[in-house]
C-alpha cells in the first residue's frame, strides 16, 4: 500500500500505525507523528482514554520534544477499535430522492420520474417535520484502515460508496437527552460505509424489508480514519463533505445538510441501548453514491474521501475472488 499524507488540519489528533507486527496508537501534529505510552496517554488502552478523555495532556505533549518521525515514513491504520458500529441511514434529502429517483425503493413502477420525484420529496420532507433517526448495526470486524484494499466480493456489481461523519463516543450514552448529547463525544473520524446496492432489497423476500447485514457487512466494508480527531476542535454541524473516484468528484456537501444533527442521533441512538467509550455512530451520506451515478465501483479504482478538518483516506479497490 502507497504511504499518503493523510492532510491533518487539527492541532493534532490520534492515530493507530503499523510497528513490529502489531498496530500502536499514536500522537499526531503537522506531518510528524510519536508512539504513545500509557503513562502518556494516562490510560491502559485507547477506549479507557476515550471513556475520560485528558486531550489537553495530549495537546500538551504535542508541543514537546519525543520520538517524533514523519507521518509519511508510517503506515497508518483504522484508528478505532469500536465494540459496536450504528449507521444512521437516510440523514441527507438529497442523498435518499436520489436513491428513489435511481429506482433503489420498492414504490410503484408505474408512476413517472416527476411522480417519484415528488413522492420522494415529500417523504423527506415529512422525515425532516416530524420524524425521528433510525439506524441499523455494522459489524465492528468490518471497520479497517486505507492500509488495507476494499476487496470487491465477486457476486455483485453493485458496490457503492458513501462517505459519512463519523462519532466518536468518549463517555459512556444511555438514555441522554440532546442537550447532554456533546458531553458524550470524544471526537470524530471519517469513514466509508460501502453497501452493495443490489443486496438491500432481496428479491426473495417480499415486503418483507431490507437486507443491511448482508449489503454493508463484507469484509473492508467500513474503511476508518485515517485520524481521531478530538471533539473540542471540530464543529459537527458544517464540515464539507467530498468523495472522488479516480480523481472525479461524485460527492460534494456538507454536514449542514443532516436532516438529524449529532447531539439527536446520540440521543435517540442512547435510547434503546447505551454507547460505550470507542464505539462508533456514524451520520449518514450526502447525495452523489454510484447508484445516482450509475457508476459502482470496479477493479483498479480509487476513492479519495476528505471531511473537513478530519484529513484524507484513500482507498483502492481490487477485484474479489468470491
């Protein structure tokens, strides 16, 4: 895998590299970054750090002399163990109409695009007006750095992209309210929630509903990072969001554009059951997936994702053999 600057904007973040077999967290500031002790990071593990998260000692040591090597000479991985993975679904208008239009729904194929158009827009309206988040579980197992290609299983071609905000939960969310909500995250990471379209709606199922375990949970499927950014230096709600493939622009928006901000999807997420220091809730994806495209992904590709402030993954894609 090509080592890339991965372009971090903050002050400094977290981040997990590869060293001696195994993968170590640590400290990252400008283009340099140092392994992190626990005495360093005051804590046995990254999730105990993030359960109390003391990112002014890790600010401080940012400024102080150490082991320092330049981020370029590393090879970055996920840098994230989440227990659990939450992905909101349809959190952006434009992204699901999209969807619609593109005939990723199981509505009546006989009205005219303008007829699903404005059914779709009214849906999301309605959503927006007086609906409430709802999400389906990712398998952590599936949450791997750009270090590692995005293997494309061989039976489908319908593999999307969709790049997401990421939360970082810090303190421990059960039953919270959106006004505590913040109090909850430890920062924020990027992360590609790939689906394979053809999979969400099974044929053989009926009306029955929607397939997310067998559409998102493949193998690579959640591409993390490349950083943690903390909470206290990022503004959630209007970061731009970009996704390029080979170089194209497919996704392009931003954070502003949530029909359910971060401190609702904390709260309603908590509701049923709690969050726990390290797992992750990610937000959902703007407009411009393959689907809208008519463009999936293939053999030799590769998926630039940037969100502002978090820095950049880059993902290559190789042909599955199953």
């Amino acid at each position: 895998m090509t080592k890339t600057s991965a372009g971090l904007e903050a002050p400094f973040a977290l981040a997990r590299f590869h060293e001696g077999g195994r993968a170590v967290l640590g400290l990252v500031a400008g283009d340099r970054i140092r392994p992190l002790t626990p005495a360093e990071l005051g804590a046995e593990d990254l999730n105990s750090f993030l359960a109390d998260p003391a990112w002014d000692r890790l600010s401080a040591l940012a400024g102080q002399d150490g082991p320092w090597r330049p981020i370029d000479e590393v090879t970055l991985t996920a840098p994230v163990e989440p227990r659990e993975v939450l992905q909101a679904g349809a959190n952006y208008r434009t992204h699901v109409i999209q969807l619609i239009m593109a005939g990723l729904s199981k509505g009546d194929p006989s009205r005219s695009p303008d007829e699903v158009r404005a059914h779709a827009e009214k849906v999301m309206d309605a959503r927006a007006a007086s609906g409430r988040p709802f999400f389906f579980i990712g398998l952590p197992q599936c949450v791997v750095g750009d270090d590692v290609a995005l293997e494309l299983p061989s039976y489908s071609e319908t593999h999307d992209w969709e790049l997401e905000l990421a939360i970082v939960i810090g303190r421990r969310a059960f039953d919270v309210e959106p006004e505590d909500a913040m109090d909850h995250v430890a920062g924020y990471t990027i992360v590609n929630d790939v689906t394979t379209r053809d999979l969400v709606f099974p044929t053989d199922v009926g009306d029955i509903g929607a397939d997310w375990y067998r559409s998102k949970n493949a193998p690579g499927f959640l591409p993390t990072g490349p950083f943690l950014v903390p909470a206290s230096v990022v503004d959630p709600s209007n970061l731009r969001v970009v996704l390029e493939l080979n170089g194209d622009v497919m996704q392009d928006a931003t954070t502003a554009e949530l029909i359910f901000d971060v401190p609702s999807l904390i709260s309603v997420a908590s509701k049923t059951a709690p969050l726990n220091p390290g797992d992750l809730l990610l937000t959902g994806s703007p407009a411009g997936n393959g689907q809208h495209w008519k463009r999936f992904l293939r053999d030799g590709d590769v998926m630039t994702g940037s969100i502002q402030g978090l820095g950049t993954q880059v993902v290559r894609c190789t042909a599955g053999t199953r």
